[in-house]
C-alpha cells in the first residue's frame, strides 16, 4: 500500500466523520435555520450541504467515466448531468443524512481503489463550463477532498452566527 491510498484512506476517514458530527449539530437546528439565507457563497447551510453532495457526486461520476474498472463506482448515486452547482439534490433533510451517508460509504471504498499506478494516469473530463480538462487523476482526488474541506469551513461558520459550536475540525482530531 502506498503512502497517497494512505493519505487518501485519512481524507475520507475525516469526510466521513467530520460530516457526522457536523450533521449532527445541524440536525439539531429547525428547517428555518438551516435554510435561512445568511450570505454564504451558497447562502444557507442546507444549500451549502446540497452543493458538496452534488460535487461529491459529479466528480466520482468524472472518476467512474475516466476508470471505469472502478467496482465501488458501479451501481453508487453519482450525477453525470446537471444543470448547476446550485442544484438541490435532497429538500428534505432526513432525505439529505440517509444520502450523505450513502455517498461517503462510496468514498470510504472508492479510496481503497486509488492505487499509485491509477492515480499517476491522465484523467479527461468536461468540466461545469463544458471545457475538456486534461490532468493527473491525483489531482482531482485532492480537488475533491479539499473542495469538501472548504464549505464544510463555511458551514462551521454559519453554525456559529446561529450560536452553534461545531467542535473540533481539526484533521489531526479525526484521523489516528
């Protein structure tokens, strides 16, 4: 095993159970808070969740063209098309948990395939603009996780405009 599946082994542990303790702060608030508005890229927490499911989903689907070997891929919600980065995906928030759940038991076995040799290899995609992106496949796996690292921080924020203590965000504190 080499030391990127590791490293890639720790983002998703810190995915996983940084986004449980998170949705469990969340599912605290009522439907209102999570939905208000509060300025945010995405405006409130329930539309910033929705926007890292969906680009979860659509960069596995990148993953699941470009590799298609990929057996934790086959048969895994993932979005091919989409009309924005703002879509919704779930307006219920029971609905929203049971989908997140799903999506990062995919990423925990997805990273379980990421050997060196595949993440060495070209991956072609179309990015959101319909223009073809040409890279190493490692570097959409760190885009993915950072990207979902970066509005988990903006959600953390939002939590503390409504008087919310996210806890520990910290790698370190998820990943032993």
């Amino acid at each position: 095993m080499g030391a990127h599946q590791e490293q890639f082994r720790g983002f998703a542990t810190y995915n996983r159970e940084f986004n449980q303790s998170l949705l469990g702060q969340i599912e605290k608030l009522s439907d209102e808070q999570r939905k208000r508005d509060m300025g945010a890229f995405f405006g409130s927490i329930h539309s910033t969740l929705n926007h890292i499911l969906l680009a979860d989903r659509i960069w596995l689907g990148r993953f699941a063209i470009a590799f298609p070997q990929m057996s934790s891929l086959s048969g895994a919600a993932l979005v091919h098309e989409f009309s924005s980065l703002r879509q919704e995906l779930c307006s219920d928030f029971s609905e929203f948990l049971v989908q997140r759940q799903a999506t990062d038991q995919v990423i925990t076995q997805w990273v379980e395939e990421l050997s060196d040799e595949l993440l060495a290899q070209t991956m072609r995609y179309s990015n959101s603009k319909g223009q073809q992106r040409e890279h190493p496949a490692w570097l959409a796996a760190i885009h993915m996780f950072n990207h979902q690292t970066h509005h988990r921080g903006q959600i953390t924020t939002l939590l503390n405009q409504l008087g919310c203590d996210s806890g520990i965000t910290d790698y370190f504190a998820y990943v032993k």
